[in-house]
C-alpha cells in the first residue's frame, strides 16, 4: 500500500544540526476534512518542509497547502476553500529518552501526547498533516459570509432570487381554497384545447 506522506531522512545522518529543505507534491488517499468540508482523496497537497536533526530526532517544520471543497451550510452551494496550515512536529528515533519519557507509565504521561516515532529512518506525515489540515477547516462552511440561504417556501436559493422574493402567507382556510382553484384552472386548462 502506497504511504505517500512518508519521507526519508537518511541522508540527515542523525548528525544534529544536518538539515535539509523538502518540497513534494502528495494526494491524501482518504478526504481530510470533516461531513461538511474536506480536502478530497487523490487532490494534490503540496509539502513545504525544513526537515532538521537534533539530539533525539528530526524536527519538522513548513506548510501544508491545498484546496478543500464542501456544501455551503446554507444553499448548498459548493465551497472551494484555500487550505494553508503550518506544521511544526519533532519525530524521535527509536528508543530515545524522549520517546521513552513520554511513553513512560508516569501518572502524568496520561495528558502528554507522545511524540511521534521514526521508524528507522522513515518519518510519516500523514497524522502531523491531518492534525493541521481538520481544525484549520470551517465547522460550518459558507459560499459566502452574507449568504441569505434557501428560501424555506419554495428552496430558491435566495442571492439568485428576486430582491423582494416572497411568498403570500395564507390564512390555512384560504390555502386549501386557493389550492382547489389552481385544481380546477389546471383541469380547465387540459380541457381547453378540445
Ligand atoms: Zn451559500
Ligand atoms: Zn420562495
């Protein structure tokens, strides 16, 4: 299985103070988002990285950036949303003090999250990327912040109706009258041509 956000590190040597630029284009194979807004699987997401050995990993620090579409929350459009986040994440080598501290059984590990673990000499960014993209996502999406939304009558979505767009609110008696009349027009209509 392709693990596209997974980057090499060898050449850093785990000599601190090596460092090396990255920029590399990848494609989540999962949305990242939420119901409402979220980067679709397979769109590019483009990686800026600084990538820097210190004593007990490699840190790694720049930008995620990308594009999220969603439904607008209230019309239902679709909303395009530019996504850029910064990523900040110190990944350990095996077996340091600092991924054994943290996965320590100390009673106040339980609150610290633990660092994320090298795996030789590979880092994964998924997880660092996803933890950056979903937050920085709207909770509720708009196409637009005044968007005025549907019409709860008849569904016109409203910044495309007429200004003064709005429906004649009859008494319920009068309803089902003027409903029977339109009944009647239409029958009358289909009788017309003969
Ligand atoms: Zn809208
Ligand atoms: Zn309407």
């Amino acid at each position: 299985m392709a693990a596209p956000f997974i980057i090499n590190t060898r050449d850093l040597a785990r000599r601190p103070g090596s460092m090396r630029q990255v920029a590399l284009t990848v494609a989540a194979s999962e949305p990242l988002g939420s119901e409402v807004i979220a980067i679709p699987a397979g769109t590019p997401i483009h990686l800026d990285l600084r990538l820097e050995a210190v004593s007990e990993g490699v840190l790694v620090t720049g930008t995620a950036s990308s594009v999220a579409t969603g439904e607008c929350v209230r019309c239902l459009r679709e909303v395009t949303e530019d996504v850029e986040v910064d990523l900040t994440e110190l990944f350990a080598y095996e077996g340091t003090r600092s991924q054994r501290t943290v996965a320590g059984d100390s009673e106040d590990s339980q609150d610290v999250d633990p660092l994320p673990v090298l795996d030789g000499d590979l880092l994964d960014l998924e997880a660092t990327v996803t933890d950056a993209v979903v937050p920085s996502l709207p909770f509720q999406p708009l196409c637009d912040p005044d968007c005025a939304g549907l019409c709860s009558e008849c569904g016109v979505r409203l910044d495309d109706a007429e200004p003064d767009h709005h429906h004649e609110v009859l008494d319920p008696r009068w309803a089902a009258l003027s409903a029977l009349a339109s009944r009647e027009e239409s029958e009358g209509e289909e009788e017309a041509p003969r």
